[in-house]
C-alpha cells in the first residue's frame, strides 16, 4: 500500500469520528452523553426533580421595575401577601433535562388550575409549568399537580423567612444554611440558590423521584456567588 492511499485512509477516518462526534454533540463521545440522548424528551424517563420555590416580594419587585404600567396586575403581585411560592417541579437528568416532552401538551382542566392557585397563585404559571415540565413526568396531569403538592409539603421554609416585615440583606450561603438546618437531611450539595442582579429569586431543593432529599452537585454548584442579596419584604409588612 502507498504512503499516499495510506495517508488518505487515516484522514478519511479522521474526519468520520469528527462527523460522527458532531451528531452527538457536546460530550457526544461518552457512553452516559449517548445514554441521555437516546432518551431525551421521553416522558418518565428523567433521574431527579427539582422543587423550586421563588421568592414571591423579588419577583414582584422586578416585574413592577421592567413593566410599571402593570405593576400589580398579576394575580401573584396583588392585595395578598405571598413569601415563597412553588415555582414548579422539574424533571432532571444527571446531567440536563427533559422540557416540552408532549406537543402540544395534553390540555389542563379549569379545576385542576383552580386547585393549584394556593401554592402557584398565577393561572399562567400554572399553564407554563405543565406545558415544559410537567408533559415530562410521565404522569397525568392531577398525578403531577399532586406530586408538586407532597414535594412541596416535605420542604420546610426557615421561621426567618416565613413573615419578613422588613427588606433583608443574606448571603447565599446564609439562606442555604437556614434551609439545611431547617429541613434535617437536606445535603449542602442538595440545594442551589437563583439570584437576579441584587435579590434573591429562587431556591431550588433536589429530591428523588420518591421525594426525599439528594444531592445534584451539578445544580448545586451553579448557585449564585453573589456576596449579598436583598429579600425584599412580604407584601404588607
């Protein structure tokens, strides 16, 4: 064989593992990559969920600041005052996650809507969280709405945060903290914090598929490295 025909084979090779590892995309080379893609978007088929729950004064706070001709006008934002409210329930793979797993999603109906208002108190939210996430459970729509409700029942909120009269100013690490040693079994690496340019918006807890607390050391080192964060007061106070 020539050292020409030789060459041409091995840069033949060369640039069909490249072709081949460009479908596959990032970190397309490694069995457990290939293993999430070949289940990507199935509904059921995920690792984890996150709870999220946001803090409801930050998220009325910025919607006012980027839109204050409809300041109050969501439902979440009115007369009654709201701490943390479930954000949703997401689906997670060791790595990535699912979203929008049904299109379209199978439609909701007004009173399951209806009977989720007490922890997602906005109509939209609602819709939004099942259309993503929800279609990604592998469960109906009252067997997922009902999952959110225990999920969110096993989580307690610190005593620090469950009235706050007055605007106050933690750490990241002062709110996980407050969370960890108010939910005993809770790992550190088992919950990350959301932050916006100065307040605190979400605290996110990672839980097995049977509720319990775990770690997701992916999740939880994307936490905000923000020095301080503002947490704005419940409306009212």
């Amino acid at each position: 064989m020539s050292l020409v025909f030789t060459r041409v084979i091995a840069s033949a090779a060369l640039l069909a593992g490249l072709f081949a590892a460009l479908l596959a995309g990032p970190g397309g080379l490694t069995t457990a990559a290939s293993a999430q893609d070949r289940r990507q978007n199935e509904p059921g088929q995920f690792d984890f969920y996150v709870l999220v729950l946001s803090w409801s004064p930050s998220f009325c706070a910025e919607s006012a600041e980027r839109n204050p001709s409809r300041s109050g006008q969501d439902p979440q934002c009115g007369p009654r005052p709201y701490s943390f409210v479930v954000h949703g329930l997401w689906p997670q793979y060791e790595r990535g996650f699912p979203e929008f797993c049904q299109v379209p999603a199978p439609r909701l109906n007004r009173n399951t809507v209806a009977a989720m208002l007490d922890l997602m108190p906005a109509p939209n939210l609602i819709y939004h969280e099942w259309d993503r996430h929800g279609t990604c459970a592998g469960a109906s729509p009252g067997a997922y709405f009902e999952t959110i409700r225990k999920a969110r029942a096993v989580v307690k909120i610190p005593p620090e945060f469950l009235d706050l009269q007055s605007t106050a100013t933690v750490s990241p690490d002062e709110v996980e903290e407050a969370f960890v040693k108010a939910n005993p079994g809770l790992p550190r690496d088992g919950i990350s914090i959301s932050c916006g340019s100065r307040r605190l918006d979400e605290v996110r807890v990672c839980m097995t598929r049977d509720l319990a607390f775990r770690a997701c050391e992916d999740i939880s080192r994307r936490s905000c490295k923000r020095d301080k964060l503002a947490m704005p007061p419940v409306r009212g106070g």
